[in-house]
C-alpha cells in the first residue's frame, strides 16, 4: 500500500473518530459529576480553583472550562465539546505511538480501534476530566518512548510537560507515572547505559514533582478526607472491570461477559508470544523495551487502582471505577493492535532458514580467499517465494542469518 493510502486509512479513522464522539453529543441530560462542573465554573477563576482544591480533582480541568464555557455557554453540547477536542488527540497520538512501539501499520491499527472504542467514546462525551487525562497519559508514554529510542534530550522535556499536565488533571495520573517507573527499571537493566537513563529519569521526576508541589501545598491542607466504599471490591473484580470495559466498552454486570474478555486475553497473549518469538523490532523502540511498556501499562494499573481504593484513615478513598482505567486505554489498544499484527505475520511469514531448498554459493575460481557469508530473508509459504532482504527497498525488515561459512583455498 502506498504512502498515500496509508494517509488517507489515517485521515478517515481521525473522521470516524470525530463523528462518533460529537454524534447525539448533547442529547443525555447533564448528571450529577457533570453538574459539578457546571456550577464550579459559573462563578470567577479563583472560586473554582478553590473549590476544586476542596475537592478530589486537581484544577487543570475547570481552568480549561471556564473560558470556555465563557463563549460556548454551559450546556450539554456546548459543555462537553471540551472533551471531544482532548479525545480526538488522544486518537491521532495512536499512530506515532504504535508506529514507535510496533510499526507503521500497528500505529494504523491501534488508530482506528481507539476510534471505534466504545469505552473511549463514551468518555469522550462527559463533561470531566477523564478525557483530558488521557491525552496527557497517552503523550507522556509517546516521549518516554521516544526518550528510551534515541539519545536526543528533548523527549524528555516533553515527557516533563504532559506528565505534569496529567498530575494537575486528575491524581490517577500518578498511576501511569508508577507503571512508568516499573517501565524505566525494566528498560534499564537491559541497557549498557543504564545509570545515564536511570539519572536523566530521576531528574525528569523531580522536575514534575516540583511543579506539581505548589498544588499540593495549596491543596492538601484543604482536601477533604472520607469514603464512598461499603464494601471494598476484590482484586479480581478490578481485572473484569479493566479487561471488560476496554474490550467489549460495557462497565456494568461485568462478570456475564468474563468469558469474551478471557478469550480477548488469550489473542493478546498468543500475540505477545508471537511477537517474542519473531524477536524482529519492526519499530524504533527495541522489541523487549515494547513488550515491557505495553505489559506494565495494561497489566499492572488493575491492582494499582485496587489498591487506591481500600479503606484508609487520611484523603478520600474512592470505589472501583472504570473510568480510572481510560488513561491507560492507549496502552490496550497498541498491544491489541501490536498482538494482532503479530499474529498475522506468523501466519504469513516465516524465517527463510525453514525453506528446504539447497543453497549454493557459486565462486569465481580466482576468488580471493576469505570467507563468503549468505543473507537470506523472507519467503510466503503459501508460494514459496522468496521476498528481498531488508535494506533493498523492503517493507519487511528481515534479520541477516549467517547460513554459509565458504572458505577459499
């Protein structure tokens, strides 16, 4: 497929994006969280700034709302249409984030299921935060992506801007910042250079740390402490409400549809194993470096967010949501993508070493003595034909085997 196919498959799942996310925008009524909002915002700047630090939500949300609301008005459309403009990002920021992790195609791929998510949707038309913390989430793991696959500094001046960012939206966002920490650790014992990584890392959290503490000073003193858990819900029910709203978009009764997400397991298992198997990095970031990221940030928030959510004696203590896991939706939909390109290619390709052909090198008899190494590729197994190696203009990147020592006398 040409470069400007695989625009125009961009550019159509970016529409199909907006359309289902401002279709029947402002039809339901406004509900209870919403209605917050609304009234925070109705008075000035510092009221709502005030109000907000009394409450269990950091302010970036309503700083943004109110001059909104200021022309657009505060109604169901008008209100919610804020949260479209974050979502829509957050859908185009899936291309160079699968493409950095898994390819060009896997960042097609995880676009369009981002798109037609219908977890992601539903969000995207409520007049909160939820929304807008997960575009911060979502390009904080882009520059650490980046940061991890080249030695330019600036990734991590972005990574600094968007995790602080997420911090001042909601503070769930200090989950992703934890599985980013797993991430580094990860990452880094792999790494030759893994003390470098490890200080510039440790001075990029420090950095937001240092911006977001003037909130925390501000807010913490008047923060409200107390509990809407009853019963506090198991660790297993904090993985069916992760795995069933992100794969089927429905967050109640969801133990009847346990099965469908266990089945959706067992593919992104089977692909991550694929894909291990290949060991072939068809993107910037190393192959182990991609696995691992995707891993910790789909894996790991469901006992996280379980853990937040048991009774305590200081802040608020909120129940088990759905919504808390939108930030790390991204993450679910590159690795499902990432799994089923994997799969895929399994399928369709196979290491050239398993063709059963004989190969023969053919030397000039005035050959100089040395030793003559054979580069093979890929081969179609449904034609056996063999496709060109990586470097003659290929798509396909094909690891160069050693099949052949020849010496020449």
């Amino acid at each position: 497929m040409t470069r400007r196919s695989q625009q125009v498959l961009l550019l159509v799942g970016l529409m199909a994006a907006v359309a289902l996310r401002m279709y029947r925008l402002g039809d339901q009524n406004i509900w209870w969280d919403e209605g917050f909002s609304v009234w925070a915002v109705r008075g000035s700047l510092a009221w709502a700034t005030l109000i907000t630090a009394r409450d269990v939500h950091p302010p970036l949300y309503l700083w943004l709302l109110w001059p909104w609301v200021r022309p657009a008005g505060d109604g169901e459309f008008a209100g919610r249409a804020l949260s479209v403009m974050a979502a829509v990002p957050t859908v185009a920021l899936m291309a160079p984030l699968g493409h950095r992790i898994g390819g060009k195609w896997v960042g097609i791929a995880a676009l369009w299921l981002l798109a037609l998510s219908r977890f992601h949707i539903w969000w995207s038309q409520e007049m909160r935060m939820y929304s807008l913390a997960a575009l911060w989430a979502t390009l904080s793991f882009y520059f650490l992506a980046r940061a991890l696959s080249t030695r330019s500094r600036r990734p991590w001046f972005g990574w600094v801007g968007a995790t602080t960012a997420a911090l001042y939206t909601l503070y769930f966002s200090a989950l992703p910042l934890l599985c980013q920490n797993l991430f580094a650790l990860i990452a880094g014992l792999r790494r030759s250079d893994r003390w470098a990584l490890w200080r510039r890392w440790l001075l990029a959290q420090g950095t937001t740390l240092a911006l977001w503490a003037p909130w925390l000073a501000f807010a913490i003193p008047r923060n409200r402490s107390g509990s809407v858990v009853e019963q506090p819900a198991s660790l297993g029910f904090a993985f069916q409400l992760n795995g069933v709203p992100l794969g089927l978009g429905i967050s109640t009764y969801v133990e009847r549809y346990l099965s469908v997400a266990l089945a959706l397991g067992f593919v992104l298992l089977w692909g991550v194993v694929s894909l291990i198997r290949r060991r072939t990095p068809v993107g910037p970031l190393p192959l182990p470096d991609g696995v691992a990221l995707l891993l910790t940030g789909v894996l790991v928030p469901p006992t996280m967010v379980w853990l937040v959510t048991q009774p305590r004696a200081i802040f608020y203590t909120p129940r088990v949501e759905a919504r808390y896991f939108l930030s790390f939706a991204p993450l679910f939909y590159v690795l499902l993508a990432w799994s089923l390109a994997g799969l895929a290619q399994a399928r369709r390709l196979r290491p050239g070493l398993r063709l059963r052909d004989e190969y023969e090198l053919a030397l000039s008899p005035d050959a100089p003595p040395g030793e003559y190494l054979l580069e093979i590729g890929m081969y179609r197994p449904e034609t056996g034909e063999r496709l060109p190696v990586a470097g003659d203009g290929a798509d396909i990147k094909a690891r160069r085997l050693v099949i052949a020592t020849v010496p020449v006398e």
